[in-house]
C-alpha cells in the first residue's frame, strides 16, 4: 500500500470545508474508510479533511471545497498530496 498520494485538484461548488471525494478506485486502492480523516498537502499547507468516494470524480482527481481550496491556495488542476491520518499515539507506538 502506498503511503502519499498525489492527485489533481477539481473544483467543488460546496463553499463549506472539511471534506474532500475520490473515485472508488482511489478509495479502496488506498484502502480508505467513509468518514476517514486524511491529511492533504498543497506546497505550502497541510489540512485535515474527511475523505468520501464519488463515483463521479474521475480517477487521478481529489474534488476538494471552497473553503479547503483558499486554505491550500491550490486551483482546479494544482496537484496535492493525501495521506493517512495518523494520531499522535500511534506514531509513538
């Protein structure tokens, strides 16, 4: 299993934040769970977001909203990278 991820960012119409999708393939690829928090990098920011499948996202895309895309100041077709959440206790461990 991979560990980062690089996709290309595609618009969402959704103002809000927190929240990002992927097509399936990416989703159970990276062995994602509905609702996992993953943490996406732009080159200058990391957030962290829940991660979604959509089957109308295409492979190779992340549609990232409104919000998230002015806290990463990436556009539609920037590329960014996502990972795995890991909590602090489980990096200790």
């Amino acid at each position: 299993m991979t560990e980062r991820l690089i996709l290309y960012v595609e618009n969402s119409p959704v103002e809000s934040g927190g929240r990002v999708r992927v097509n399936r393939d990416i989703f159970e690829g990276f062995e994602f769970s509905e609702g996992e928090m993953v943490v996406v990098s732009s080159k200058t920011k990391d957030i962290l977001v829940s991660i979604y499948c959509d089957e109308m996202i295409e492979n190779g895309k992340i549609s990232i909203r409104l919000k998230d895309r002015k806290k990463l100041d990436v556009d539609e077709g920037d590329e960014v990278e996502v990972r795995k959440h890991q909590k602090l206790l489980q990096k200790l461990l």
